[in-house]
C-alpha cells in the first residue's frame, strides 16, 4: 500500500475505495411478476444505480413513456415504462386506464377507487426490491396525470409499510428515491404519524389549462410528503420546452445516486509521533 510521511508529522497511505456492493447490472423484470405488458431497457452506461418508472395518464399505452424514458438518457439509469392494466370500454384503439375512471354514462367519476392499480403497482415494487434487487430508495416514479396520481399514492403506501415494518422492529422505513407527479392529484387525504420522506416534485399546469390541478392539490401532497417541488407553467400538456424540462432535470440530478468509480483510492491520513 503506497504511503509516506509529511513534514507535519501526518501518514498519508492509498487503500482501494470500498465497491459498491449491489450489481452493476441488475437483473431485468420477469414478465412472470409483472402482470401488465412493460418495457424495460437498462441504463445506457452500462450502470445500473437507478431505476426510473414510467406511468402513463389516461387513454394511452405504455409505448410513448418507454421512448420518453430512454430520450431522457438518465446516467446510471435504467427505466420502466408500465401499461395500465384496464382498457378503456367501448374504445377499439389501444387507450388504458390505471382504474375505473367512468360511470355508466360515461362521465368522469368524482371519487375513483384506485385500489386495484396501486395493488398491482407494489406488487411491481416488491419484485423489484426482492428478485431484481433494487434498494427501494433507488427506485424513482415518474406518472403523467392518472400516472402522476397511482405514482403518488403508492409512495404513501409503500411508506405506510415501511412504518408498519419498523413498528415491527424490522429496521429503519426506506422511502421510495423520488416522484415526478405531471398534474396528476392525490386521489386520498393522508393521514400520516410521519409524512413520506420520499422527495416529490410536482408539475402542473394554469388555468385555463385541462391539466390545471385543484386548488387544494399542493396541500394534499405537502400533507404527505415531507418535501414538495412545485413547478407550475402555463401552456398544456407534457413539459416540452428546454425550459418546462430544466427544474425536472435538476431535480433528478440532485436525487439520482452515482456509482463511486472502480479502481480509484481513497486518501487516509493519520497522525504519527516520531522519536
């Protein structure tokens, strides 16, 4: 092991910085788990630290978001784009739902019952942390309307187990990496012994606008969360511009974790006495 002495009496010695345990590359999700049709595609560089999920909003198919996830070319990511599981009646084109979304007649319901979809989704996350072995807390959600909204109840729900779990004395809670919600609402109102400590970002729309979010919406999630990003702009839609996408970049690179480089040292330095 290399090593010297400096003038002021300090060893200075290299030893190999400790590996990162988990895999570099980790095992895909079995469609044996997963009972929707998905797509997945590890990250690019060869790493996989993170894995993004990608949820769909209402009335569309997992295929957009799988493009998306891999344009946004995440380092150290790996991503999973999900299709709801339900389609939509009386549409012959490909349009999903997360969950029941109409009555009988076709409008909207006020009070859906996302229970099924969030059902599905921890079963997802549960082969993913269990067979895939993914830490939970490197596990990022990313939902569009619908999407945004199943992706924000399940963070509430994956940390309800986490509390269950540490009441059990079965270890500290691990919340879930991070949530992008794109104007999707909160479909519950949390009532938590301890607001998630899961990061959420939260992207919405102005009025006029159809993706404009109720006027409580901020504060529901900041009931649940312990950390909220707003970012509102005018327009429709999906973040397009460089500008709508900037605050979601940044926020992904101050969340994503990075895989401490092979073959570098780390610097010891300790004080010696000389005779």
């Amino acid at each position: 092991m290399p090593s010297f002495i400096t003038d002021d009496d300090t060893d200075i010695h290299l030893r190999p910085a400790e590996s990162n345990p988990s895999p570099r590359i980790k095992p895909p999700p079995k469609t044996s788990s997963i009972p929707v049709p998905f797509s997945y595609f590890p990250s690019d560089d060869g790493t996989d630290e993170n894995l993004l999920i990608l949820l769909h909003g209402l009335g569309d198919t997992h295929v957009p978001f799988s493009k998306l996830g891999r344009q946004l070319n995440l380092p150290q990511t790996a991503t999973l784009a999900l299709r709801a599981p339900d389609q939509i009646p009386f549409l012959y084109e490909q349009a999903f739902q997360w969950y029941t979304s109409f009555d009988p007649l076709g409008e909207l319901l006020d009070r859906p019952n996302p229970t099924p979809a969030l059902d599905l989704l921890l079963r997802v996350l549960t082969h993913l942390t269990g067979e895939c072995g993914w830490p939970p807390g490197r596990i990022h959600l990313f939902g569009f309307a619908q999407g945004g909204s199943v992706a924000a109840e399940v963070c509430i729900l994956w940390w309800r187990r986490e509390l269950q779990r540490q009441k059990s004395k079965e270890g500290d809670p691990r919340p879930l990496g991070s949530l992008i919600s794109i104007s999707g609402p909160m479909l519950s109102y949390p009532t938590l012994s301890s607001p998630c400590l899961t990061p959420a970002l939260v992207f919405h729309r102005a009025p006029p606008s159809e993706l404009a979010l109720p006027n409580d919406a901020l504060t529901s999630f900041r009931k649940a969360f312990v950390s909220v990003l707003e970012v509102k702009k005018a327009g429709d839609g999906m973040p397009r511009s460089k500008d709508e996408w900037e605050p979601l970049m940044r926020f992904w690179s101050e969340k994503l974790e990075r895989r401490q480089g092979e073959g570098l040292y780390e610097v010891m330095t300790s004080g010696i006495s000389r005779s």
